[in-house]
C-alpha cells in the first residue's frame, strides 16, 4: 500500500517502476511484449506514466482503470519500466499528480525528430515488462481468441514432434488439452524445459489463436513461460 | 537518401511513375504476377492475415482521437502510402505486423527478438521513419518512399528476419 500522505515529489530511485498502460492491441505483440508504438509521446511532448511507489497491484490497476474510463477505451495491460530505462535515455521525470492518481508522472525531454524519438522508444519497449490485468484459466483460453492475455494451468504433456516442434499441453493431455503452448523448431528448446514444466503450475503470456477448435499460444521466447512456486496436485 | 536523426520530406508531386507504354507494360505484368502469388495457398495466406490486420488498424484509428488522449486520425494520404509500401516489400520476406502511432503514423515491425527489430512509421508524405536495433547497434533515421523499399531499408529488413 501506498503511504496515505504520498509526496508527489518525493525522489524517485532509477529502480522505481514505472506503469505506462495499454489500451492498443496492435501496441502488443503476439509474444507479449509491447511494441515501442505504445511509448511514442505525440501529441504532448511527454509520455504520461504512474509511479508505482508501494501501491499493490489492484491500485496500479485501479488508476489504470480510471484512466480507460476517461478515455473511453478498454485497459488490455500496462508495460512496467524501472525508471532508470527512461533516465538512461537522456528523458527526465516530472510529477503530475492527478485527482485519483498521485503518483501520475509524466517523462519529458524528447527530441523533436521521430527517428530518434522512435530509437528512444524502442529501447524502453526493450526494458519493459507487460502484464494483463487478470489472469485466466487455461480451460477459458478459447474465449479469448486473438487477444494477448496471461493464461495459468497446468502442464499435463510435452513432447517433440519430428519435425523440431515443441508442444506443452496444458489442463489435459492430446486430445483433451485445454491449450497447447507450442514454439517453431528454429526456436531450439532445451531438453530441460520440457521436464521443468511438466505437471507444474505456469503461467503462460502470449496471443490466443485457433486450430481446429483448440486454443494455442505460439512460444518466440522463454520468457513468455513462468512457473508458480506451487506444484501440481 | 539516408539521414540519420533527421527528417527529409518529399511531396507527392515530386514522385515519378512509369510514364511510357513500355513501362505501363511492365507495371501491369508485374501487378499481375503479384496477384497470383498473392492469391496462391502459401504466400497468399500470409498475404490475407497482413492484410487483415492492415485494415484492422485502418478502422480502428481513422477517426481523430482514437486513442482518447488527443491523437490524430490516419489519414488517406498516409494509408495510401502504407499500401504501396507494403505491396513493394520482397515477397518471401515476412511480413511486417502493423499498428499507429499518435501522430498519425502507420508503423510496421519485423521483430525477431529485442536484439533484432525495426520498425518503420509511415507519414502522408511517404517518409520512412525507421529504428532498429540490431545487437549494440542501433539505426535510425529517415527515407523518402517512391516506389521501391529504400535499398537501406531492405537491407535492415534483412538483417532483421535472417
């Protein structure tokens, strides 16, 4: 929780997250990452972010929410970055307290001309983490067909097909998974993390698509997996 | 042209076209040979889910305050423009995913992993924003689009997709 008395200029340590939230499918990609599109400053001359100073997840989400509402668009996530990845990149951090949202800040101090705009953009989207506001259950994957969402269960099955393809069923085994988490053959899936899923609990980010009825999520990195701490039952 | 960390513009009069028979001759051979590719099984399915998410970016900011912070809507210019772009880019080379910028831009990434991305944002003049990073090195800078994908360009596009 936020201290109640919340200084809006109180310094801000380069280790400080930073939420810049998403109200664009097309600023996230289907690895779930986002794109730099979602950091490009126009039509201000500053990018509008929130502080995340001790507040717990639900009043990050909560001012996301507030600011959805005010602008009349669907919240799809935020990308969390330290402050230090705009710092580093010559910006500086100006607060901006709004009403319902002390820790609002925006980072000014762009350059003028696109290209180097976009260079500085990119680089941030680099250091930036995405996080959907709710995690779904595998066996709801399907509904969600085309968006970039965290899904969460339980990996019953992984193999190789012969063709280099890696597959994680989770929820049940083939034909009866709820979602198959799978990754190209050029991707070059370690052996181990076959095994150090399998009958875990995981957290999985990526675009839903369908084949033949069945949910997928195709795997560009690692990165996208992650495991919970508790095991499967 | 290439200019890093500058803008160049270049209005649309100043473009030439294929003016004589002959070329009309070729630019119509080649518009044909595109389309059977485009339609075959392959190229072509790749060719509709791009197009898909072209036009579904074209109607989801085309008004202005799409984004309900002040942004600008896309305009024809800059859609044509995207287009043309897109139909000149290699066949055989992926194709890019799409979205907009605030100001009114159409960008299109090749993204292969953080180390290796480009993206290209598309003006009503037909400028060529581009960024990539590529390793430790980054590029960026602008290119005036007339007819072909700018020889730098391509040449990022490569280095990204292989």
């Amino acid at each position: 929780m936020a201290p109640a008395t919340f200084d809006p200029w109180s310094p801000i340590s380069l280790d400080e997250k930073q939420a810049r939230f998403v109200f664009f499918s097309t600023h996230i990609r289907a690895d779930g990452t986002v794109k730099p599109d979602a950091f490009i400053p126009h039509p201000y001359p500053d990018l509008s972010t929130t502080r995340h100073d001790g507040l717990s997840e639900r009043e990050i989400w909560q001012r996301g929410e507030t600011i959805a509402l005010q602008r009349g668009k669907s919240l799809l996530g935020r990308a969390d970055a330290v402050s230090g990845a705009y710092l580093n990149q010559g910006l500086k951090i100006q607060p901006d307290p709004k009403e319902g949202n002390p820790q609002h800040v925006n980072i000014i101090g762009w350059p003028l001309d696109k290209p180097a705009q976009k260079i500085i953009a990119q680089l941030i989207s680099n250091n930036s983490k995405f996080k959907p506001p709710e995690v779904i259950p595998c066996v709801n994957a399907k509904n969600h067909h085309g968006k970039c969402v965290a899904v969460e269960g339980v990996i019953f099955e992984t193999l190789k097909t012969a063709k280099g393809i890696t597959l994680w069923n989770f929820g049940a085994s083939f034909p009866n998974q709820a979602l198959t988490a799978w990754a190209h053959s050029s991707l070059a899936i370690p052996t181990e993390a076959l095994s150090e899923f399998l009958g875990k609990r995981v957290h999985l980010i990526g675009k839903v698509e369908l084949h033949k009825g069945k949910p997928n999520i195709q795997i560009f990195s690692l990165d996208q997996m992650s495991r919970e701490s508790l095991s499967a039952s | 042209m290439i200019v890093a960390g500058s803008q160049v513009s270049i209005s649309p009069e100043t473009k030439t076209k294929a003016e004589s028979d002959a070329g009309r001759i070729i630019d119509q051979a080649i518009r044909d040979q595109m389309h059977d590719l485009e339609t075959s099984q392959t190229v072509g399915g790749l060719f509709s889910q791009f197009m898909a998410e072209f036009e579904s970016v074209i109607r989801e900011c085309l008004t202005e305050d799409w984004d309900g912070n002040g942004s600008i809507g896309l305009n024809a210019a800059t859609i044509d423009a995207a287009r043309r772009f897109a139909n000149v880019v290699p066949l055989g080379v992926r194709k890019p995913s799409v979205g907009a910028e605030p100001d009114g831009h159409i960008t299109f990434e090749w993204h292969t992993s953080p180390e290796k991305t480009l993206s290209v944002s598309i003006d009503e003049w037909a400028n060529l924003h581009y960024s990539a990073l590529l390793g430790p090195d980054r590029h960026y800078g602008t290119e005036s689009f007339v007819c072909n994908v700018p020889a730098r360009l391509l040449d990022l596009i490569y280095q990204v997709v292989t």
